[in-house]
C-alpha cells in the first residue's frame, strides 16, 4: 500500500472512532418529560418539556422545548463540549450561558449563567437500561428564592 492510501485509512478509522463514541453517549437522544414522575418546589411544575442531545460538529448540542407550569413556552439552544467551560446559550430564560460535564458514563452536569453569576445547577442521570434521566436541579428565581425540581424524562 501507499503511505498516501495509508494516512488517507488511518485519519478514516480516526474520524470513524471519534463517531462511534459520540454516538453510544448514553444521554444523545430525544427525551420527553414524565410530566406525572416529575415535580417542582414551589411548584407549579412544568405542563412539559422536550430535550434533544445530539453529536454536532465536533461537540454536543442541546435543544429544549418546554410549557412552563405557568403555560409560557419556552425554546433554547446550547452548543458546546463535557469540558465544564462556559458556552453562549441562545434563548434560555435561565442564563445567558451554560457549560457541559460529564461525571461518568451516565451521570452529567450542567450549570447556566447569566452575567457570570450561576442561576440553574443540573445533575442528570441516565439510567442503566437507558430509558429514562432524571434532572435533580436548583435554580433562584428573579426574586432570589431557590427553586427546586426533579425532573424524570422518557427516551423516544
């Protein structure tokens, strides 16, 4: 063989390998919120909401789509990689930026800013089979008062 067929082969099985890992991250997928299995305190919880984690150029993108429980609709996107570094967040009413981590295989972490101060710390668990994550979170309303919530979400 060729070493121009060679390293033309090698960086193919490279990119392939990069693929293959961003594609089996336990948390890609579409989730739909278990409005039942989830809760909010103070409440009223939210009446929806749709997560969308996905492989993008190189990095991860999410995209949430949510009915609050006081019925305003809610969409927002965030590019960015598990380095726990801050990325520009566009439409999110909870933070002008949030940074991705990865704990472990099934276990991640994000946090929104707004102006560099932390407004919502998210945990979220995959389970083992899969099927469903739950978002144990925390956020300060406008007001300053914490506002907590577990949301549990079903793989479509």
């Amino acid at each position: 063989m060729k070493p121009k067929t060679i390293l033309i082969l090698a960086v193919a099985l490279a990119l392939a390998g990069v693929l293959v890992a961003q594609a089996q991250e336990s948390l890609f997928g579409t989730w739909k919120q278990n409005v039942a299995k989830s809760k909010e305190s103070p409440g009223p919880a939210s009446k929806s909401g749709t997560a969308k984690w996905e492989a993008y150029q190189g990095a991860v993108k999410l995209t949430v789509d949510n009915v609050t429980g006081t019925g305003e609709t809610q969409h927002y996107e965030v590019i960015g990689k598990f380095d726990g570094k801050d990325n520009p967040s566009k439409g999110n009413p909870y933070g002008d930026t949030t940074a991705f981590s990865k704990i472990d295989a099934r276990t991640y972490e994000t946090v929104a800013k707004n102006g560099g101060k932390t407004t919502v710390t998210s945990r979220i668990v995959v389970a083992a089979d899969g099927k469903t994550r739950t978002v144990t979170a925390s956020r300060t309303d406008p007001d300053g008062k914490k506002i907590r919530f577990t949301y549990v979400y079903d793989k479509q």
